[in-house]
C-alpha cells in the first residue's frame, strides 16, 4: 500500500502544483501588503480544500447517478491528465488568467482556488484516488489526508512566497513544473492502462 500512497503524493503535488501557483501569487499579490497576502494565502487554500473534499465525498456518488463506470472514468480522466502533464512540460498557461477588476472579486477564490489549486486536474485526479470500488474507508481517508498534507505545505510555501522565489529564481521553479509534468504523464499511463484492463479491453497479465 506504500506504493500507492506514494503514487497518490506525486499525482495530487502534480496537479495541485505548488509551484505553479507560487509564481502565479506572486504576481497577483504584488500590490497587497503582507497581512493581505497572508489573509489571501490562508482562504485560497481553504477554499480549494473545502471544493476538493467535497469532490472525494460526492464525487463518485455522481458519477453513479449518472451510470458512468469508474472505470470509463479512469480512461477519460487518464488522458486529461497526460494532457495536463503535457501542458507542464511544455508550458503551462492554464492559470495565466486575468483576474476581474469588479467590486468585490476574491483573488483567494478565483484565480487562486479555482482553478489553480482546485484544478480541473486536482478535482479528477481525488475522484480517481478514492474508488469506492477499490479503496476502504480508512484508505480514503488517508487519500484525504494526503491531499490537505500537500495543500498544508503549499500554504506554508505561499506564506514564504518571495523568499522561496527568490531561492529558486524563475528557472529554477520552471524546471521543477517541467520535471513534475513528466512524472504526471507517466502515472496517466498508468491510469490508462488499468482502466482499460477493468473495462476487459487488456489484459493483466
């Protein structure tokens, strides 16, 4: 079962992607004082592990609902995410987003939570971690303490957000998303391929 946690560490710290929204934080935050960022850092996490938790609890009980098979699941969300690590590898703009100059707009909720760290990739990639089909409770529940563990360390990183940056400096944090991103499609092979063997289409052998 190690193996499988550990796997569950490196897909979740790939789409979630720390890294990435540091440097996306940095550049939306560079007006705020500190107390403000701070104040944005906390919520966005917040608000990212409220939408991913409820994505673990009822995820699957949609997808029920709507007769889809979690296997089917597991091929379709295999692919988006190799297209995701794809984007990692050879540049992501997926959070490149302009954010609105409304009264009002939360940059901890939208760009910061959605869909930075609660990524399309993060959403399907808890849902897939925690098959009611072959997962117990218990191993869930530690699926679940993995993703806020990642999340709590990506607080930690946005709470440091300049001193981190300037440790790695652009290039650096560029070559560690790209690094990331291979390791992301690889496990999406993998995804794949187990579907496909739970669908009867290949064999396990």
């Amino acid at each position: 079962m190690l193996d499988k946690y550990l796997r569950d560490f490196f897909i979740l710290w790939a789409t979630i992607d720390p890294i990435g929204t540091l440097g996306l934080f940095l550049a939306l935050t560079a007006n705020l004082n500190k107390a403000q960022r701070r104040r944005t850092a906390i919520k966005a996490v917040l608000y990212a592990a409220g939408i991913l938790l409820a994505f673990i609890v009822v995820g699957q009980i949609v997808l029920t609902y709507m007769e889809v098979r979690m296997a089917s699941f597991q091929v379709a969300g295999g692919a988006i995410l190799f297209l995701f690590g794809l984007q990692m590898v050879f540049g992501r703009t997926g959070t490149t987003v302009e954010p609105g100059k409304e009264p009002g707009h939360d940059l901890a909720v939208f760009p910061l939570a959605i869909p930075s760290l609660a990524s399309p990739g993060a959403i399907m990639a808890v849902v897939l971690l925690t098959d009611n089909h072959l997962y117990s409770i218990p191993q869930q529940a530690l699926t679940a303490a993995i993703m806020l563990f990642i999340l709590g360390l990506t607080l930690l990183m946005l709470l440091a957000a300049g001193r981190i940056h300037r440790l790695l400096g652009q290039n650096g944090a560029q070559v560690m998303i790209r690094i990331m991103g291979m390791v992301l499609a690889a496990l999406a092979v993998e995804m794949i391929i187990q579907g496909f063997v739970h669908l009867g289409v290949l064999s396990s052998g």
